[in-house]
C-alpha cells in the first residue's frame, strides 16, 4: 500500500524511537523512505552586526553538523534493515509545513513521525509540530507514541 515514507527525525528520543519502528514498518511493506531534518533560522537581537554574524557562523555549524549526525544515524539503522533510504536537509522557520512539503516533493505516501519531539514552552502554548502536520497534510500520518 505505501512505496515511499517520510520520516522526520530531530534526534529526540522519541523521534529516534519512532524512526526504528517507522523503517521496520517499510521494510516489511517493501517501502523506501526519505528522512527529513529541518533545521530552524537562527533568530536573534542585537545591535552588534558583528555579534550577529559570529553567532549566526555559529548557529549555522552547529545547526549543520547536528542535522548530519542525526540522518546519518537514521540512515545507517535503515540500511541495517535492508531498507533503501535518502536524506533531506530543509531549513524553515515553519517546521510543521516543511515535513508536509517535504513528502509531496519528494512523492511519499506516507509521513510517519513521533507523537512530540524536542519541543519547546512554545509547542505547549501554540500545539505541537505533530498536530499541525496532522491538522495540514493531505498526506496520510502514522503518529508513534
């Protein structure tokens, strides 16, 4: 029934957890799947574009290389399984919206994810990336707890 799966990962334990059963769920649906990092822009005030620009180099490694390792891992567990797999790297500061057009362009019939991630007090007050995806995919959504 399902071909090509979209599993978002952020590196939370929860991600992580839902990212193994989402592969063994492909691999036994004979299905590939696209992991997706989205990276959120760095935001900050100041004054000092000198600041600004350091922090911003900064935030942008990080960011980068913490996207790498954790597709990397999701990759690595995929191919383990015999799971064919690719990875997405997006930035957006609309993450919920990034996942959803991240599995129409790239043809997935599926977007499975864990029922809440890293989070943030922001997530609490304003719902999580799990219910917004929920709320705007046309998509099918299988949600891991």
């Amino acid at each position: 029934m399902f071909t090509n799966i979209l599993i978002p990962t952020d590196g939370s334990k929860l991600a992580e957890a839902a990212a193994e059963n989402a592969v063994a769920f492909a691999r036994d649906a004979k299905a590939s799947v696209v992991f997706v990092y989205v990276i959120e822009p760095f935001h900050i005030f100041t004054t000092d574009s000198e600041k600004l620009t350091i922090a911003k180099d900064d935030y942008d490694r990080f960011a980068n290389a913490q996207a790498a390792k954790f597709l990397s891992d999701v990759e690595a567990r995929a191919r383990l399984q015999g799971v064919v797999s690719r990875t997405v790297k997006v930035r957006s500061d609309q993450v919920h919206t990034a996942i959803v057009d991240a599995a129409i362009e790239n043809g997935c019939d599926l977007i499975a994810m864990g029922s809440h991630g890293r989070g943030s007090v922001a997530s609490l007050l304003i719902g999580s990336v799990t219910a917004k995806v929920l709320s705007h995919s046309r998509i099918p959504v299988l949600v891991y707890r």
